[in-house]
C-alpha cells in the first residue's frame, strides 16, 4: 500500500484543487484521508468534519488558507507526518517554521505537478 496522504480543505465541488487532488492521488494508488468543513464523499472516501486522529499520515496536503490554517498547527504536528505541502496560496512561514521544528518537511508545492511530473 502506498503512503497514506490527509488532504486538509477536502471539497465535494470538482472544480476545487482539493477535489483533483483527491481524485488524482486515488488514481495514482495513494492511499487517502479527507478533512473538510462539509461532509460528504470524494474519491470514493468519506470527508470527515471533525480533527481525527487518523494514523499513519505520511503527507499532509494543505487546500487552507493562511488565515484559516492557526487551528491545524498542533493538529497536524501531533500526526507526525514527514511532509506538508502548501499548496499555491496557502503558504505560511509561521506554519512552516512551526513545522520545520517539529522535524517535518514543509514543501511549498503544487500536489497536481508533483504527480504529473512524478515528483509526489
């Protein structure tokens, strides 16, 4: 089974970059977790609405803007995932610092190129 990826921002509307995202990793065999603030299904996975404590997440994938991102700092650091990506505007260097000294990787990135030019 491939590393387990948590998209945060998980949206059910197929022109968000989260939906692609989800439906991209399912089609390259990534395993996938969903957070988003509406429920629903994408990808053929379940959003979930509520901060799970979901076990092993080896990327965490951010679709949250900068203003928006405070109330995932320690959620996402007590998961323990090698990487965070920021996806384009979503980028935060209080966040990524934050990160870097928990020892996890903040990677300023697009999700959808590191997949298509086998980067992910």
């Amino acid at each position: 089974m491939a590393k387990k990826t948590l998209i945060i921002g998980a949206s059910t509307d197929p022109s968000k970059y989260s939906y692609l995202a989800a439906d991209r990793l399912v089609s390259h065999n990534y395993d996938i977790e969903l957070l988003g603030i509406k429920d629903g299904i994408v990808a053929g996975k379940e959003i979930n609405t509520e901060k799970v404590k979901f076990e092993d997440i080896d990327t965490v994938t951010l679709y949250v803007s900068p203003q928006r991102q405070s109330e995932y700092f320690d959620y996402v650091a007590n998961l323990k995932p090698r990487r965070v990506i920021f996806n384009p505007g979503t980028e935060n260097p209080a966040f990524e610092n934050y990160l870097t000294e928990k020892s996890i990787e903040p990677i300023e990135a697009c999700t959808l190129v590191m997949l298509a030019t086998g980067q992910y």
